[in-house]
C-alpha cells in the first residue's frame, strides 16, 4: 500500500481540488486508505509544499510569493493558492485600497501541515546528495514501462 502512494505522489499528475469549471459542481465527499493518502490529497503536487514553506515566516503578497517558488508561473502559483485557500491551508486577504493589495498567509491548518512535513524536508536535507545522483529520466521510463497492477 505504501509503494503504491509512494508510485502515486512521485509519477502522477495530482489534480486540482477545484477549478473555474468545477464552481458549481456538488463533489462527494472523499474517503481515504490511510492518513499518508489524505495529507498527500492536500498537499501533493510539485508547487504546494514549496508554498508553504515560503509562507512559514509571514504573509507575503503575490509578487513576493512568485520570487520566493523560483520557476513556478504565475499561472501555477494563482491555481495552487486556490486550491490550497479551498483546502483551508492559506488565508487571502484583500486590502481595499489603491494600488490593490492582496497578502497571502497560513491558516493554523497550514501550519499544522508544514509543521508535518518539517521531518520530510530534514530527510531531504540528509540525503539530497543522493536524491540528487538519482537518474530521474531513467525512474520516470522505468515506471511508464511497468504494468499496472
């Protein structure tokens, strides 16, 4: 069970919570095959957890969330925040003035997230040497090549 989450967080594309087209679409409600698989449903994907690390130190506005996820598009950055707003890990708050400001910050949620995957991050402290050796275009053929059970 554990392989396969693992398979699931590394080589797929994790979809989005809610999109433009989904608004006014009633969801079921999810369940899940264990704990892992629900934090995973919050915060996978490649962008999200690199938000939450950028947003553990204070709210920051827009601008300054794109230059604190180096290569993350705009585009990206306003889907994932969104999405993470709807999930309850970030809070948007809009000042009414001119120019325009929006700040963008942690909800205790989210810090209760980042505060889980802290261990995770020190893991990849540990052995980013090794994680860094890994020939990623060798993984990501091996896995395509092998049937699905």
């Amino acid at each position: 069970m554990l392989a396969t989450l693992l398979d699931t967080l590394l080589f797929t594309q994790v979809p989005t919570i809610l999109s433009d087209t989904d608004k006014n679409v009633s969801m079921k409600p999810r369940t899940f095959t264990c704990g892992l698989d629900a934090a995973i449903a919050v915060m996978g994907g490649k962008w999200k957890g690199l938000i939450l690390f950028a947003l553990q130190d204070g709210p920051l506005r827009f601008g300054e969330l794109r230059r604190a996820v180096p290569g993350i598009s705009e585009r990206v950055l306003i889907l994932q925040l969104r999405e993470m707003e709807t999930a309850g890990l970030v809070h948007r708050e809009v000042y009414h003035q001119v120019p325009p400001k929006v700040e963008y910050s942690l909800t205790d949620f989210g810090h209760t997230l980042n505060t889980a995957m802290a261990p995770l991050g020190e893991w990849g402290d540990e052995h980013i040497d090794r994680i860094e050796a890994i020939p990623w275009d060798e993984v990501a053929t091996a896995s395509a090549r092998r049937p699905s059970s």
